[in-house]
C-alpha cells in the first residue's frame, strides 16, 4: 500500500518544538502535583479514620 501524502508527519521548527516541549513538561508536572495532592489526602484519611466506619 502506497503511502499518501496527508499521513505524512508534519514537521515544526525549532520554536514550535521547545513551546510544545515546555508546555508537555508543565503538563507532566501539573499531573505529578495532583497524584501527590490524592496520595497525601489519602493517607491524612487513613491515618484519622475519616470516613471509614461509615463504610463498614
């Protein structure tokens, strides 16, 4: 099968590369931030004994 010119990979210039690079890296950081904001609610939770006997 031949390939066809509109499933060609795009090419960017090096500016479009480093916002795109800068913008996943704040990205990566937003999502570690919020994974460590649910761990340390959810040991704060475990530790006082919110909300578990009310679920068992």
């Amino acid at each position: 099968m031949a390939e066809t010119p509109d499933t060609a990979v795009p090419q960017f210039d090096a500016e479009a590369l480093k916002a795109r690079k800068r913008r996943n890296l704040w990205l990566g950081l937003a999502l570690a931030a919020f994974v460590v904001l649910v761990m340390i609610t959810t040991v704060i939770r475990l530790h006082t004994g919110t909300g578990v006997s009310e679920r068992m």
